[in-house]
C-alpha cells in the first residue's frame, strides 16, 4: 500500500493553514488511537483480575464491606469520653442507620451516591467532634465548643511547639490535617459502598429494614439495656441536638454577661474608699501553675506536696510570717489559665474565651485595678509566660509588666516554662521589689514552672547563685524529657507533684528571704490539673492562702474561717472563684458604689 506524503497532497483552500502538529504519515495518525487502545486494554485488563482470582476477589469484597459497615456504625455509636471507649458501647442498634438505609433505598441512582457521600463526610466530621470532645475533657473538663473553641487549637499547637519542639508541633499539625481529611474520604467511601449494596437487592434490604426498625421501636419502648445502655441508640440524633443547643446557647449568653460585666458593685467606689486597711502594705497576688485540690488530696500526690507545705508553714512561722487557707472553685480545669486569673481579678464567671475577651474590652474593676486607681500604690505584673504583645495589662491595671524576654534570664526553657519560678521571683526583687521607692507595690506574679507536661522541672539552687540564669543548664540537661512524661498517668502525676512542691517552696523561701513587715501575699492556684493527673472526678476546687506578718492583716479575714497554715483543711470553706475580688475589697475596708449598665 502507498505511503503519501504532506508533499505529494494537494493544496487546500486559500487561506487555510494546515495544523502544525498534524502527522506526516498514516503510521503516525494512528499511533494516538493505538495508545488510547493501549490504555483501554491496560484498564480491561485490570479490571479482569477478578476473573483471574476468584478467591482473592472475594476475600477483597467481604473484607471492604465489612470494614465499610464497622467505620459506619462505629462513626455512629462512638462515645466522646474517652474512658468510655468500651467494646459494649457498640453493641447497640443505631436507628439513624435505619432511617438512613430507609431513605437511600428511595432515592435515584444519582441522588443516592451524593447523599451516601454527604452523609459519609458528616460521620467524619462527627466523629472529628467527638474526639475533640474528648481531648477537651481530657485537658480542660469540658467539652468543645463549636463557636469558641477553635482558637485554642492554635494554642494547642504551640503549646506542642513550646514542649516539644517546633519540628514536631509542624509535624503533628500536618500529620492531623491529613488524618482529618482521609478520615471523611475514607468515611465517605464507606457509605457509597454500603449504599451500592443496598440496591443490589431492594426487596431484601427494604425487608431487612423493616425488621430493623421494628426492633429499634420495640427495644425503645420497653427500654431493653445492655451493660447498663439501651440497646436502641440514638447517639448521632442527640450528638446534634446537644452541639445546637450548645451553639444556641453560646450566642445568647454573649449578650447577657455583657450586660453582667457592665454591672458593677465597686465600679463607681471613689478612690479614697478602695482597700484604705492595707495602705503601706506591699500587696502581692500570685498565680501557681495547675495548684489543684488533688495535690494536696490525692493519695499519690498528696505526701510529698503536704509535706512542703507543712514545712514551709513552719519556715515562715520561725521568720514571723502567719498565714489562713482556703478553698476556690476555679472557673477552668486543667488548662486556659487565663480564665482562672481574669475569674479570680474581675469578679465575673470568667469560664469561655467569649467572656474572657467581653471582660478584657470592659472597664469593669479588676482587683489588681483598684489598688492603681486609689494612687497610692505603683502595679507591675511578673508575666513569664508572655511572649507576645499583651493588651490585657491594661484591664489588670498594672504600670509595667516583665514578660518572659524583660527579666534578663538567659538560661535554657523547661519545656513550656520560659523560666525557673524562683529565677522569675529573683528578678522581681532585682527589678522592682527590692528598689526604693516613694510609694508601696501592689504586684501580680504568673509561676510559670508547674505547667504541664511537668519535664524537665528545675531544683531549687542558692538564691545568691542565680545570675542570669545560666546555672539551670546542668539541672535542665539532667531533667526528664517530656515525651517520657506526657502519656504516662504514673509519671504525670509523679512529676506534677514535685513541680509543686517546687513553685510553693521557691515563692515562700523568696518570702521568708526578702519579705518585711508590710509585705501581704496573697497565692493561689488558676486550676486543677488535667484529668489524667487529677482524676475524672475531680472537684474545680483550688487552694488560697493569704500569708502577712501584720496581725491585722489576718484579723481583718478571721469572719472567713479559713485554716491557719498553707494547707488548707478538708472542711475549709469553699468559695466560687468569682466572688473572691468582691470579698477581699469589702474585708479590707472598700466601700460599695455600683455602677449600672
């Protein structure tokens, strides 16, 4: 057969250019044909391999159906507890399943794989939830909030960087996102697979249905348990209803405690009339780290924490010190400690970053701001946790803050604290406390070194010996690593009691060292630590001391019949942390002036 060439054509129509890429030979028109063929072949073939392999093709097929049905029902019936991630949790009939089997089998073929896709990714996101819920428990003791809480997922993340090494919170992220998205590919495949063999045979699975449904209508209404559950669940219906209401919720309570902060039983109280009983007195308000209730009760924890205690009571008694203890229900549980703080300050139920920001845009009188607007105290703020810009100062009231980069330290961090406690409290007698000065200091100090994963942690060294700081790098080096720490309950516990021990005897030995007789310190813990330390039924409970050698400092909270010592007792009274500010400013002379929003 001839071959014709370009050359051998005829010419076309004026004006017409032919194709640059156009084939030069028949041969080459037909290559593009016989590699589509190819390609054709290639798929046929491939498809083929259940023909080839029968066995295998089978084993295949049942294994994805089955694993196809476990991810749906386990999607389903998944808890968001963590402890309550039991095998009986899914051994109960989940009637969205049937509601969902009822309307796929309805639909047209088209409608059915998109809304089997759908409902595949939204398992996924539930399930995204109910983790979430659960590591929120975990670590905060509640659960997460739809509207509030994806900001501290960024917290998240560098609290991971902080611990752990930029490298691996970069890595985590990353690592997450991805399981995130093959978890709703993965979920959503499921259910177009479960979909498809559905209508295999409509008869069947419409009678399967049926039957399905009047078990779950029958086991609901007799109300029929296993280990304790009802056997008709309907998790995913009332996982929704919950996240509504909590979402319904949320956007109502914003306006209401605007309203609540603008109402103020001390907001319009002339200056002269603010705290006039502690004039002259340097005041000190500190924050310890995780200072629960369940270091000083629990069994594990409870030796070696009391022990300090008692001997740091009687340290301070032999230098003239006395001190009453008591109890504050925290606003927080296990971490956002600047809830605890600004719940403690403001006098307000500071318990969500939505009121936290409410009460920072305020002008509602923080405890810490009265003793600025009398004028008769300076107000500095030792924040070694700060390390970024930190607008909250202003709320607070304080003149002059320290973050973590102001107070010269040039040693290595322990884990997420920047500094040693008793470092950060050398710094504020070298920078502030220690100075002269016309006019007394009122002085609100973060303690940083209990902060979880509580390793490394610093010993105490001699006071004289810290310099800059650098004398922790052997103490840091020789410290636990946190990845040994962080996902064992023994060693959590272990650790977090010693972190203790530590920030209570570094603040009461700088105390003991340099405090005078107009020096009141008032020291508290923000909140308990997180559950896997302090237990799945621990209070909110955390301890309060106020520590003076003026007797009547003391004698003006006698009516408040707290426990003499740094301990508190077991029966001491117990207070929500929000009504602290309202009782401190009245016991030591503060008179009322509400003002209204």
């Amino acid at each position: 057969m001839p071959v014709f060439t370009r050359s051998r054509q005829l010419p076309g129509p004026p004006g017409l250019k032919e194709p640059e890429d156009a084939p030069d030979t028949v041969e080459e028109a037909a290559e593009p044909r016989a590699a589509a063929r190819s390609v054709r072949d290639r798929v046929a073939h491939w498809r083929a391999w259940r023909a080839r392999g029968p066995r295998a093709a089978r084993v295949l097929w049942w294994t994805a159906t089955v694993l196809s049905v476990v991810l749906v029902l386990g999607a389903m019936l998944l808890p968001n507890r963590l402890f309550a991630l039991q095998p009986d949790r899914f051994v109960r009939l989940p009637g969205e399943a049937i509601v969902g089997a009822a309307v796929l089998l309805a639909l047209p073929r088209r409608p059915r794989l998109v809304v089997a896709a759908l409902t595949g990714v939204a398992l996924g996101a539930l399930t995204v939830l109910n983790l979430l819920d659960m590591g929120f428990v975990e670590y905060l003791g509640r659960d997460f909030n739809l509207v509030l809480d994806w900001g501290l997922l960024d917290d998240a993340q560098s609290y991971v960087a902080d611990s752990m090494g930029r490298t691996t919170a970069i890595a985590a992220t990353i690592g997450v996102l991805l399981l995130v998205a093959l978890l709703c590919t993965v979920m959503a495949l499921a259910t177009v697979r479960l979909a498809g063999l559905l209508v295999r045979d409509v008869q069947l699975a419409t009678r399967a249905t049926l039957v399905s449904g009047t078990a779950w209508i029958t086991c609901s209404v007799l109300g029929l348990e296993y280990a304790g559950l009802p056997v008709a669940s309907d998790r995913v219906a009332s996982t929704l209803t919950s996240e509504a209401r909590r979402v319904r919720d949320t956007l109502r309570d914003e306006a209401a405690f605007a309203a609540e902060a603008r109402t103020d039983t001390f907001g319009n109280t002339p200056p002269a009339q603010l705290v006039p009983d502690l004039r002259g007195k340097d005041v000190i308000f500190a924050f310890i780290e995780s200072y629960g209730r369940s270091a000083i009760e629990d069994p594990e924890m409870a030796p070696g924490v009391n022990g300090t205690l008692d001997a740091r009571t009687q340290a301070l008694t032999k230098a003239g010190f006395q001190a009453r203890s008591g109890w504050l229900t925290s606003a927080t549980f296990g971490g956002s400690s600047w809830l605890g703080h600004s719940t403690t300050m403001s006098g307000l139920w500071v318990d969500t970053q939505q009121r936290y920001r409410t009460v920072m845009a305020s002008d509602h009188l923080s405890l810490t701001k009265a003793f600025r607007k009398t004028g008769a105290w300076d107000t500095v703020g030792i924040m070694p946790g700060v390390q970024k810009g930190w607008p909250e100062a202003e709320f607070y009231g304080l003149d002059k803050v320290y973050d973590a980069f102001g107070m010269g330290y040039r040693g290595p961090k322990f884990s997420w604290s920047t500094m040693p406690d008793q470092y950060a409290l050398e710094a504020f007698q070298r920078l502030e406390h220690g100075k002269e000065r016309d006019r007394p200091l009122m002085s609100e100090i973060i303690l940083t070194s209990s902060h979880q994963p509580w390793a490394p942690l610093p010993t105490m060294v001699g006071w004289d010996e810290l310099g800059d700081g650098s004398v922790f790098q052997g103490i840091r080096k020789a410290g636990k690593d946190a990845s040994d720490v962080i996902d064992d309950s023994a060693k959590s516990r272990q650790e977090y009691g010693r972190s203790i021990q530590y920030s209570v005897t570094a603040l009461t030995q700088w105390l003991e060292r340099y405090g005078t007789d107009d020096t009141v310190l008032v020291f508290l813990g923000d909140h308990q630590p997180i559950a896997r330390v302090s237990g799945n039924n621990a209070s909110r409970d955390v301890p309060v001391s106020v520590v003076a050698k003026d007797p009547k400092v003391l004698d003006k909270i006698a009516g408040w019949k707290w426990t003499e010592g740094l301990k508190p007792a077991k029966n001491a009274p117990v207070w929500k942390m929000s009504s602290f500010r309202d009782r401190f400013l009245l016991a030591y002379g503060s008179t009322p002036h509400p003002s209204k929003g």
